[in-house]
C-alpha cells in the first residue's frame, strides 16, 4: 500500500551518457510530485564515475535525490539483474509511482520489476495524470495506435512506461542542490543470463532524428538511398526506410520507421516513394510536419500529408536538393 | 482544329470543358502502352469533356457534320493504342460521366454511367453487403465504358468469364449523334442481331458507350490463394486442365516464370514461397463458404500431388494473399523498362505447354530470351521481346512473325485480352481471312460511314483520315 | 527439447475499424489471425524442429481462438493447447500473464518459451517478461538472431538495448522474444492446414489447472489494473495540400515550413521565402 511520499524515475544510461528520456520523466515526475506533495527521486545503475556520468544534471532538471547503483557488474545491461537490484532497492524506499522510459530496455525491464513486486504495469503511455486521491491516470494507446485507454494501477507501486519524446525535457536549473546517495550492489550477479559481447554498431538512433527522409517501395537500387540520404543531411536529418528496404536487403533495420522498426517523431518527415501502409503511418503519423512524394495520387500516404506532390522521385528529390544548395547560394528559393 | 471548331464546341461544353493547350491536354494522348510501342499522337488534337448524353451527342453530331475525327478516351489503362489519336482529332473524355445510377439489388444489375471506374464501383458494391462485380483487368483505374469497349479479360476470367458475359445493356451514341438504346435488365433477350455484342470489344471504332448495364452476383466470402511449383511445365499444365475438369473453379490460376517470381519479391522485399521446381502457379480461390473453400483445396492437393508437385502452400490472411498477388503484378515494373515488345496471345488451354517451350526456342534462335506470365486455364500468355543495350532489336519483325506464325498453328490468336487497337492493326490480317476482314470493314461502314470513329484501329476504311 | 509458443490472436488490423462515437474497437469488422508478431516465434520454433524440438503453441481466449491454435497447428505446431474459461476473462495484463503461467507449469517439462515482440492490439509488450519472473527464468527480448542452442543454455543476439546489441547466453529453461528481423515468416503447407481442420486440441479451464492457479487471481479479479475508459483519438488535421504539375509551388510551401522551423542550411542568413 502507498505509504512512502516519494517519486521514482528509473534513469537509463550507457557510455554516452543518460538516455534523454529520463529529462522528459523527471518534468512529468516534477509535475506530478508537486500535485501528490511527493519528493522526486531517481535511481541510475551503472559501473562509471558519477562525474563522467555527470549525475548531477539529474538533480538540476529536478531530482530532489538521485540514487546511484554502482558496480562493474552493470557494465552491460541485463534486465535480470537490474531487476535483482532494482527490486530491492523498491522495497526499501516504497515509492507509490515508479516511471521508465518506454525505450528497449525499459519495455523489457518494467514488467520484470513490475511481476517481481506483484503489482500493475502500464507500458507504452504517452501522458500520466493524478485524480485526487493521488492514484495515477495512465494514458496509452492501443491497437497500434487507434485507441486511447485510460489505466488506473489497483496495486502499489504503480508502474508504467513512458514513451521518448511525449513531453518536453525538463527545465535546467543549476541553483539546485545536489543530493547523490552511491549505493552497493545488491546482488552481482544473475546466473541465468550473461553478456557474452556488446556490439556497438547500433549508436545510430533514428528517434532522436529531428528530420527524417525516408525512402520505400518506390526506391529501386539500393545506390538511389544516396539521393535522400544527401537530402536529409543538407536539412541535418537521418535517412529512414519502410520495412521493404530492410527486407530487400538495402540498408540495416536501424534506419526502420514503422509500428515493427523505430517510431519517430521528429520535426519534419518527408516520406519519398512509400505508399503509406497502416504498419508505416503507425511509426510516423505523430510527426510534427509531414511531406509525401509519391507518384501514385491514390497513395495512402497523401491522407497523413501536409504536403504533397504526385510525381517521379527520382525528378523531385535531385529538384530538391538542387533548390536547398541554390536557394542558400542566390539567397532566394522557389 | 480550326478556331471555328472550337468555338462552336465551347458553346457545347462550356469554356471550363475544353483544353486547347499543348501541356495540359498532353496527358490525353496516351494509353499506358510501353513507350516503345506508342503510335504516335497527333497533337493538334484537343481534349472536350461533355457531361452528359445530350451534350456527347451534341459534340458526335458536330464532328459527323464537320468530318472531324473523335477519339474516344476512357481511363487511359489500355495496352494497344487504342485511345491515341493518330490524325488531328477531338478526344472525347468520360471522365464526367460518373453516375452509378442504380444499384438494383433485385435484379442484380448495376446501372452506371460510362465513366464510372472499376474502383468506384467496388468501393459502391461495399455499401451494398453481399454483392460483387467480378471482371477485374487489373487496373482499377479502368472505366466501365472502357472496359465494355475493349471487351476486358484479367486474371479472373477462369471463374467468370470476360466483360462480355456480364454486360446486359448498353446506351449509345452513334456517329451522327443519334442516341440508341440496347439490351436491358434482362437476362434473356433474344430479339435479332446482338448489336450490343457487337459494340462489345469494338474498341470505339463503331459508336460512343455512354450508359451500361452490368450483373451483379453475390459476393463470395472465403478466400486463399495457393502457390504450387512443379517440376516442369507439362505437369503444371496438366494438373491446371485437370483442376478445371473437376469442377473446381477457381477465380485465377496465374503462371510467371520462377526467374520474375523470385526478382520481383526481392524488388518489392517480398518472398516467395517457392524455391524448388521449374514451374510456379498461383491459385486463387474465392467460395461462398469455408467448407466449400476447404473442399476445393483438397481437391487441388489431391490433382497436383498426382501431378508430382514439388511444393504446394496456402496464403490465408488477406496480407499473406495480398503479397502473393503483388509478387505476380508487380513483375511488370521490373521488366517494363527493357522490353522491346510485349505480346497477348492465347492459345487452347491444353496447348499452353507446347507453345511456351515454343516461344522459348524462337527467343533462344535469336540469341534472346522471353519472360512468360500467363493466365494458364485461359490459354492467354504473355511474352515479351526484349530491347537489347536500350534498343529495338532488329530481328524484331521477324521474330514477332514466327512467334505469331507458332501461335496460329496451335489454333491461336493475337490478342487474348488487350485487342486490336493500333498496335496490331496490321498483325490482323496475319489470323483473319479476307473475307471476314472485309465484313469488319462493311460493319464499320454502316455504323460509321465518314469514318470519323477512332481512325487506324481495328480496321483501317477510307474516310476522313487526315493524315 | 520442448520449445512452448506464446500466440495471440488478434483482429487484422489492416481492416479493423475503430467507432470514433462510442470509442469502441468492431471486432466484427475484420478477420481474426494469428498476431503477426507471433508468427516470428512460431517460425522459430519450427525451424527448431530440425534440432529434435517439439512445438507446443498454447494461447489463451476465447472458445472460437481454437481456430488460431488450428492455424498454428497448420504452421507447423506439434501441438495446440487453449486456455478458455469465462473466469479468465476481462484480464489485464498480469493476470494474463499468471494465466499463461500456470498453463505452462500444467503442461510440464519445458525447455524454452517463445513469444512475439508485442501484440498489434494490446501493444503492452509486457507479458513475455511478466511470465518468466513468475516461473523463475531469465528472459531475453528484441532477440534478432538465435545461435547455439544447447541441451541447457541458448545464444540470442538481441537488438539496441542501451544503444547496442548484444549477445547473450541464457541457460535453459529461458523465456525469449523475438523481433521481425529474426527470420522469414513462411506459407503453411496446403496438406497441413486441411490436417489442421481436424487436429484434436487440448483446452484447459480453471478446474483443469488447479494447483497453478486460483479464481481470485486470474481474470477481472485476478488484474492489477482497470481500464477506465477508452477513446479514439481524433486523427491529427493535417493540411493536405497535394500537388501534381506545379512543382514550383508545392517547393516554395515546403521551403516556407523548413525555414519557419529552422531547418535550412545557412539558417543565419536572410531568405527570401516567397
């Protein structure tokens, strides 16, 4: 039962630092402590300096005390023992709310912790709520994304992932003072799973792309990607694909947009050749600017547009670039 | 045109209804023909969009009286030529002929204006549960009156036949503007000659299709679509004509050769079930029930496995079917930009084996190859002639003759489903006799006397061909 | 080895319409299927065979998800077990998965459990995990790539956790959900499906796993969350403004949101927009 007045945001981190995630859960966190008149804690796990870490930035977007779990067991992360640590780590400070960001990690992690303590978890919400009696209102969608449902967790604490990139990070702000508890480990070690390598080829993040060109069906040599991915450059963006591309064998799963694949949610998608199925628009329908060019106007992708244009990609694109690097030398576009 | 011509015809349509510039009135010239093949469209010819019968006739009367030529233009999904006007002429768009009149569910007919497309048909019968039109030429693009007019085929025909037998009533407009009206919501009329038959495929040449009547049938609900490769050709065809004897009816039994098969679900990121075997079909299944669909199924299994089928497996969810069916018509778009010449044969459904080790061989004489598909239980095959460094061979002609020549020993014909149009207005004279060329002109002569209909199709006649 | 896969059936969801008035999902508007997740695991699980597995696919649902457990049969499943009870119904996600749970323990002896990344209707992705902490073994999710499986361990290679991948050694009982990535979803035989229009299947209720579970724990009693009310969001309005022949002016509006948004190279500078 709720009986602690506290708060707790799960901070993902690796050597580059801390996942931007945590920013966005500490405001939510902040926003919700102030209402239930809780104090905002954090807990990160890892084997680095606090200082390379640099936790304190944890503390200036508003963590009123940041747990740290050291130990070179968590070198790489392995949800079974994060979850060894997490848990008791849980029950000894009983939070009545406990966030993750809905990241890979934290979708397999979550609900690990969650059966552990034998209590609700709400994955995959992309805003929370407090009713008066300080039980949180989950807000998730389903169905791929048609439906919203409303969640109320009957057991404490209440746990949920959160989505990267629903709210804005929290606000900086340095006169805060710092408060950093390093704990010890728990338990060191989970038998069950071990980490044989850690293959770090993925620091290619799509979902933090402000501006995505994507590329599907309509591309036909693996070599034409080099045309939209020089257009997403000149507009400081990534390259995406549908999963076509992936399956045809052109470029990694990384660069994915779609409900199975990376879910983006960037400035601006120009989505070049790709007709527009349900599995795409799920992984990129919440863009805040959305382009379409596509050569057949029936085309589903047209209806998530903005804006349009019925025509070859292979003639739009080069126009485009060509328009970017003129436009900047003549001072003039269009 | 002179500035007369189109000013009196403005009078008719309105100014908002005519297109006199070169660039707008440009995506008006052609069909979806390869590039390659297009006749070459006149472009002193100008675009006139009535919107209604009255104001059709009024323009067909016009151009009658003036001896201007009048091509009439559908969809634009043809593959023949038809719809290029090769002489300054009025092209003559449906595209505002779009009312579905009624859907009798009575009756089961559809009643529709010309230029309805097949799509926003289907997207009408939605509404109306439980009733289906079965022609599907591919296109959804395509218009009713279109699809009338060149008599189509498709995939589905094995099932149900082509446009022809679904077509119950037709209004038109003669080349002098008089309106007629044809058949009707009957399924049996049996009084004289069957004009309608005979405007049926006549490819624009005889008069302007402005209203149609179609049947309508009840909608089968359980689909699957199977793929099974066996280990040549002649297996695949006998299991196909045995199918057929059964009683099985499938709605499409489709061949593409292995080599497309396999390209094109790597194109599309697509895969295809079938790795082992020479020869790929897919068969598409469409029952009233699901004991009924079950039924056929096993009865297939049973037939290709007595044919030494290599591999037999069942798409049942719309999207693994869906993806099977892009594998099939998505080919296309790969071989498209090399060929030189694209064929639409069909020959009798037991002879289909015969003729595509034929049509190999001849390719295979020539130093080239030739991509197969095939709407096998129709007998109807499709084979290319493929451009060589970008160009036109030029055995092309002579190859073309002999492939046509195999076609015709086997009781074959030119065109299974695509027709005549301008692409094949000379290949006619190569199947038909004189005799029945000469009738074709004289029935166009009484319908069309001027000749001012679709000039250099079907049958060439003196008339006001201003070339 | 004994290989048990998790499967959902769920509405296809390429047809499946959503009641914007009542924020109710039409069920009846679209076919149910296997979740396409699933078929991955299932898939998985097949290409186990060769190394002497047994599938079992074991779902829970309703009476008419037999259907889904026959088409599992057809794709090449061993054996189907559903778990129908009037009681299991209105479950949320725990109680899902303290039900799957106690289906396994009633089946017996088993080497590894396999799942699909998430379910296209629930999109929680949750119960994979929630069931391996109940039965006590390690999991692995996003698993791209299975290697070296063994009497008592199995290698995955799983996708992005923490900006890496990584591999892994689990030893065995293990629970492992897998991504699209990780193989290639085949065609059942057509001789197999029409066997599977008549394979027995096994159908446990409440009574039937007595001992692995208890009314108060599975179904609406059973759930640890309730859902209070559920919408369809309004489609965000996009502008939807479609060009076909005036490139020139489709370009100048798209050049007027990239600047607003600071996007241009050379942003300093002072365009001229329209």
């Amino acid at each position: 039962m709720k009986s602690s007045e506290n708060l707790l945001v799960f901070a993902e981190c690796n050597k580059e630092g801390i996942h931007p995630v945590a920013f966005e859960l500490l405001a939510k966190g902040k926003e919700l402590c102030e209402k239930s008149g809780s104090a905002l804690h954090c807990l990160v796990l890892g084997n680095q300096d606090t200082e390379i870490l640099d936790l304190q930035e944890l503390n200036i977007r508003g963590a009123d005390e940041v747990f740290y779990i050291k130990d070179d067991c968590f070198t790489w992360a392995e949800e079974c023992l994060y979850k060894e640590n997490i848990v008791p780590f849980i029950r000894e400070r009983n939070p009545h709310t406990v966030l993750f960001g809905a990241t890979n990690f934290g979708r397999s992690l979550a609900p690990r912790v969650a059966a552990a303590l034998q209590t609700g978890l709400t994955a995959d919400c992309t805003n929370l709520t407090m009713d008066e009696d300080g039980r949180l209102i989950q807000i998730r969608p389903a169905f791929s994304n048609n439906i919203l449902a409303h969640i109320k967790t009957l057991s404490y604490p209440q746990i949920a992932t959160i989505r990267y990139k629903e709210f804005q990070e929290a606000e900086r702000d340095e006169a805060r003072e710092a408060k950093l508890t390093v704990l010890e480990a728990y338990r060191k070690a989970y038998e069950g799973a071990t980490v044989l390598e850690s293959l770090r080829e993925q620091e290619f993040d799509i979902t933090k792309a402000e501006v995505v060109v994507s590329g599907g069906r309509g591309i036909k040599r693996k070599e034409d990607l080099q045309m939209l991915q020089e257009l997403a450059e000149l507009l400081g963006g990534e390259l995406g694909v549908s999963r076509a591309l992936v399956d045809g064998g052109m470029i990694s799963s990384a660069h994915q947009i779609g409900y199975s694949g990376n879910r983006v949610k960037p400035k601006v998608y120009i989505a070049c050749g790709i007709s527009g199925a349900p599995q795409h628009i799920a992984g990129m329908k919440d863009a805040d600017l959305i382009i379409a060019i596509n050569k057949d106007p029936s085309a589903p992708i047209f209806k998530f547009a903005d804006y349009g244009y019925v025509g070859n990609l292979y003639e739009v694109i080069p126009q485009m670039i060509s328009g970017i690097k003129n436009g900047v030398q003549g001072g003039e576009f269009g | 045109m002179k500035d007369a011509d189109v000013k009196n015809l403005t009078d008719i349509v309105g100014a908002d209804w005519i297109i006199t510039d070169l660039e707008q009135k440009s995506a008006y010239f052609y069909d979806e023909i390869e590039r390659a093949l297009r006749p070459v469209a006149n472009e002193q010819s100008i675009v006139v969009k009535p919107k209604n019968t009255e104001e059709l006739s009024a323009i067909m009367a016009y151009a009658y009286e003036q001896e201007i030529p009048v091509v009439i233009r559908g969809g634009g999904t043809g593959l023949c030529g038809g719809a290029t006007p090769v002489v300054e002429s009025l092209i003559l768009s449906m595209e505002r002929f779009k009312k579905i009149i009624q859907i009798d569910e009575d009756n089961m007919m559809a009643e529709l204006e010309a230029g309805v497309t097949l799509r926003e048909l289907l997207d009408e019968l939605e509404g109306h549960k439980g009733i289906a039109f079965p022609v599907h030429p591919g296109d959804e693009g395509a218009q009713i009156g279109g699809m009338v007019t060149t008599n189509a085929g498709g995939a589905r025909a094995v099932r149900h036949g082509i446009m022809r037998n679904h077509i119950k009533g037709l209004e038109v407009v003669l080349p002098d503007g008089e309106v007629l009206k044809l058949g009707g919501r009957l399924l049996k009329d049996n009084a004289g000659y069957s004009l309608m038959n005979l405007l049926t495929g006549s490819e624009g040449t005889l008069a302007a299709i402005t209203k149609v009547i179609l049947r309508l049938y009840p909608e089968d609900k359980y689909s699957a679509t199977l793929a099974i490769a066996f280990a040549d050709m002649d297996q695949a065809s006998a299991a196909v004509l045995e199918i057929i004897k059964s009683g099985v009816s499938p709605l499409a039994v489709e061949y593409q050769d292995k080599k497309l098969n396999l390209e094109t679900a790597a194109y599309l990121g697509l895969h295809w079930p079938l790795d082992e075997g020479e020869a790929d079909l897919m068969i598409i299944l469409s029952e009233r029930s699901e004991a009924a669909l079950y039924l056929a199924c096993e009865q297939i299994e049973a037939i290709c496995r007595k044919h030494q089928a290599v591999k037999a497996v069942y798409a049942g969810t719309k999207k693994e079917q869906a993806e099977l069916l892009m594998i099939r018509s998505g080919s296309y778009e790969i071989i498209q930009e090399l060929i030189a010449h694209n064929l639409d044969m069909a020959v009798p459904p037991a002879r289909v084996p015969e003729f595509m080790r034929g049509l190999r061989k001849l390719a295979e004489k020539y130093g080239t190859r030739t991509n197969i598909v095939a709407h096998i239980a129709d007998g109807n095959v499709h084979n290319d002639i493929l451009l060589e460094d970008g160009k036109i061979p030029a055995f092309t002609p002579d190859l073309l003759k002999e492939m046509y020549e195999l076609c015709f020993q086997l009781g074959g014909t030119i065109t299974g489903e695509h027709g005549v149009g301008k692409l094949r207005l000379a290949d006619l004279k190569l199947q038909k006799n004189n005799r029945e060329l000469e009738l074709m002109k004289q029935i166009k002569k009484i319908f069309d006397p001027k000749g001012i209909l679709n000039p250099g199709t079907v049958v060439q006649i003196d008339g006001c061909n201003k070339n | 080895m004994n290989v048990i896969v998790l499967i959902k059936e769920v509405p296809d969801m390429d047809t499946v319409r959503f009641d914007t008035e009542n924020g109710r999902v039409d069920r009846s508007s679209a076919e149910a299927e296997i979740n396409p997740f699933d078929l991955n695991a299932l898939q998985a699980a097949v290409e186990l065979k060769e190394q002497g597995a047994t599938v079992t696919v074991l779902t829970m649902g309703p009476p008419r998800a037999e259907k889904t457990v026959r088409d599992a049969y057809a794709r090449g499943a061993d054996l189907g077990v559903l778990l129908s009870d009037s009681k299991f119904g209105g479950a949320d996600t725990w109680a899902t998965s303290v039900t799957l749970a106690a289906g396994i323990k009633k089946l017996g002896a088993f080497d590894l459990v396999l799942c699909g990344e998430k379910s296209v209707d629930g999109d929680t992705a949750q119960v994979g995990a929630e069931i391996a902490e109940i039965l006590g073994i390690p999991h692995a999710y996003y698993v791209e790539h299975i290697q070296n499986v063994s009497k008592d361990s199995i290698q995955v290679r799983v996708e992005d956790i923490c900006g890496s991948k990584q591999v892994r050694e689990l030893t065995l009982p293990a629970l492992i959900s897998v991504t699209k990535n990780l193989n290639t979803v085949q065609l059942p035989e057509i001789r197999r499906k029409l066997l599977s229009l008549n394979v027995p299947i096994t159908k446990f209720g409440l009574e039937d796993m007595a001992g692995h579970t208890s009314q108060e724990q599975v179904g609406l009693k059973g759930s640890k969350t309730k859902v209070l009310k559920i919408y369809v969001p309004a489609e965000i309005q996009r502008n939807n403004r479609i060009y076909r022949d005036h490139f020139n002016q489709f370009q100048k509006n798209v050049w007027a949101e990239l600047c607003k948004r600071n996007l241009l190279p050379n942003r300093g500078d002072q365009h001229e927009i329209i």
